[in-house]
C-alpha cells in the first residue's frame, strides 16, 4: 500500500468521526437550547448553565464540523477566474491557497496552544468549567484542517498516475 492510499486511510477514519463528533454537538445544542425554552417559558424559572453549554458546543462544532467541510471542499471560494486558468496555473493558485489556509490554521493553534495556561486558569460563569475546555475545540479544528490543507496541497503536486489505480 502506498503512502498516498495510507493518508487517504486515515483520512476516512478522521472524516468519519468528526461527522459523528460534530452530529453529536449539533444534537446537544438542539436538546439544550429546547431545554432552555422549557424551563424558561413552561415553568418560568430559566437555566443559566444551558445557555452557557450551548455556546460551548457551538464553539466546538464550528471548528469539528470545519474539518468535515474543507475534507468535502465545503468551504468557500472563489472560483470564477480559478475556472478560466490553464492546467498548470491551476495547480499553482491550488497549492497556494492551500499553504496560506494550512498557514491560517496553523497560526490559530499555535496561538491558542500558547494561551492555554492562561485558558485553565480562567472559569465561565455559570459552569466553572476552564475555558480551555472550550478552546480545546478550536485547536483540534485548526490541527486537523491545517493537516488536510497540507495534504491537499502535497496531493496537487503529486504525479497522477495513469490506468486502472488512479483515482
């Protein structure tokens, strides 16, 4: 098994659970925030903790769900020009916007990383949960769709074979 087919591998298992990771926060919301309502508008007596935690999960399927959109070419782009290129200028324009997303990300976690003692320290309101917490999310989001950007941009450079094994 090549390299590339080994990547692609490991690409399908990250793919598969951060679909499942982002379902599950996007179901979490969804009973949270309707929890909210209940106690809020039903039995007149709100949750501070529910609206707190739903902003939490909101934060972490942001950046999980992110991964999954950038693995299906979900983010946006523009392509009106891109379209009009030649083969090779393709590629270039390609292998550029990858490095300079995979270099977004990359600058996103180191930064977050760099703050995360200042992070543990620091308590939301309602839940006294670290906020590292939260930003734990962030950075597994920028990790991982830096690490697919790098990938796609070696993908482009990489020879494509010919016959019955490309793909």
């Amino acid at each position: 098994m090549t390299i590339s087919k080994q990547v692609e591998q490991f690409w399908k298992i990250v793919d598969t659970l951060f679909f499942w990771l982002s379902a599950l926060t996007l179901g979490g919301m969804t009973v949270l925030i309707f929890t909210q309502v209940l106690f809020r508008y039903v039995f007149n007596s709100p949750l501070a903790w529910t609206e707190e935690l739903a902003r939490f999960l909101f934060i972490w399927m942001t950046f999980v769900a992110g991964v999954v959109a950038a693995r299906r070419g979900g983010h946006i782009g523009v392509e009106l020009i891109v379209n009009r290129l030649s083969s090779l200028s393709k590629k270039t324009v390609g292998v550029f916007a990858h490095l300079v997303s995979a270099l977004f990300f990359g600058i996103i976690s180191f930064y977050c990383v760099s703050l995360w003692d200042k992070l543990s320290l620091q308590l939301s309101p309602a839940l006294q949960l670290p906020l590292s917490y939260v930003y734990l999310g962030i950075i597994l989001g920028s990790v991982f769709m830096g690490l697919h950007y790098l990938w796609a941009m070696t993908a482009l450079c990489l020879p494509k074979k010919e016959g019955r094994d490309a793909k």
